[in-house]
C-alpha cells in the first residue's frame, strides 16, 4: 500500500491538474496492483465519482459533484451517528433511530441513522455499484466464475460471500460498456452467502465471436465481482 500511496503521491506532484477519482487521500487507496493505468487500483470510479466510504472497504462508487457529494453526506452521517439513535433505547435497544429516522444499510450490519431518503438512495447505489467502475473488466473475481454445460443449453455462474438470502444481479459487459442497464439475470443466494445459478443460453448479440464479461452485484452491500470472460462463438449464444 505504501508504495501505491507514494507512486500517487508522485504523480500528483509531476502532473498537478490531473485528477484522479477514488478515495480522499492517498493513504486510502485499495493496496492493490495499479490495472490498466488505474490509479486506484481495479476499483477506480469513473469520473465525477468517488468511494462512498460508509464502513471501511466500501469501494461502492458515489457521485461526487456540486449539489450532490454523497461522500459528503456520508461522512457527516456517520458523525451523527450517536446523536441521531434515541437516548432511551426503544424495540432495537441502543442502536432504535430517533423518530424520523432509519437504519441507513449500506449494507446489512450498517445501523447509522439517517433520513429514509439517504436509506433509499444508498440503496440505488448499491443495485448500480457495477455502473461505478472505469475499467470492469479489471474488477476483482473473489472466486466468482462461470462455466457452460456441453450437454444442456445451459450457462452458469457461481461464487460465495455473497450476503446471505440477498439478491445478486447478473450484467453483461463488452466492447467498453454494459450491453443493457437492467440485469440479465437475478437469483438469491443461499443462507450461507453462496450462489450457484443456472439460465438458459439465449444472448445471440451477432453471429461473431464476441468478448464478455460476466459481472455480478451483490445488492445488498454493491459488492461487484468479476465472474470471467464469456466467449460466444458462431452459432452459439451466452
């Protein structure tokens, strides 16, 4: 990490009106190996986006702009934390929000009050978080991979850590973007955070061999993982 932080720093001094996109300071970077020219490693936020920062290694990307820096936002909530719960407990014990306010849930476990239009846009962030990322195909796998059936028409993915009995949305990604901005597919994951989902073969995109990325989202946290590379051939479909 260290030397990522100093070749940033270095940067920064050489090229002054260049911007990078991602954490607030260097010291915050991933600590991973710099992708395909990313600054911040493979999760670097397109531009006019950073990290949200909600809980430490939340990468879900935020915008980050005049009239709405989410960052912003989400660091002043989380100063508020304290102030916004009840000073009496209530049916949630220390963690019960004062009256207007809710549980913000950036991901499961995150219980710093906020209003109920912080919850739900965080929630959007999150179902988009694949959208965040300049360079996709670059994001991590955390074990996600995918795999075809030579007897079935059958395609599927799988992968763990995932939040258990959450929603994960599956996206096709090729040629420098997002071939739809619904997802292709969504299943739930097991109660231990596993997922192992199967569809039919049915993306024909042309009759060429094309690249594609299989990019999962877990919906519940905007953790974004890289499932590998899908090659449809001529004939074939993903």
């Amino acid at each position: 990490m260290k030397r990522v932080a100093l070749l940033i720093a270095a940067l920064a001094l050489a090229a002054p009106g260049l911007i990078f996109w991602g954490p607030a300071t260097a010291t915050a970077a991933t600590g991973s190996v710099l992708w395909a020219g990313e600054p911040y490693g493979p999760y670097t936020c397109i531009r006019g986006r950073v990290w949200r920062e909600a809980f430490l290694g939340d990468y879900v990307c935020v915008d980050h702009r005049a009239g709405m820096d989410w960052r912003t936002v989400t660091l002043a909530e989380n100063r508020a934390a304290k102030a916004n719960r009840s000073p009496n407990g209530g049916p949630f014990g220390p963690l019960t929000c004062k009256k207007g306010f809710v549980w913000r849930e950036a991901r499961p476990s995150d219980s710093v009050c906020v209003s109920p239009a912080s919850r739900t846009q965080n929630q959007i962030y999150n179902r988009k978080a694949a959208f965040g990322y300049n360079y996709p195909p670059g994001l991590l796998g955390w074990g996600a991979r995918n795999g075809t059936s030579d007897l079935l028409p059958e395609k599927w993915v799988a992968g763990s850590g995932f939040t258990p009995g959450g929603q994960v949305s599956l996206y096709f990604y090729s040629e420098g973007r997002y071939l739809t901005s619904m997802p292709e597919s969504s299943w739930k994951a097991d109660s231990q955070g596993y997922l192992h989902a199967v569809w039919n073969r049915g993306y024909c995109p042309r009759s060429t061999y094309i690249d594609v990325r299989l990019i999962l989202v877990d919906e519940k946290t905007g953790k974004v993982k890289n499932a590998g590379r899908a090659k449809n051939r001529v004939g074939g479909c993903i």
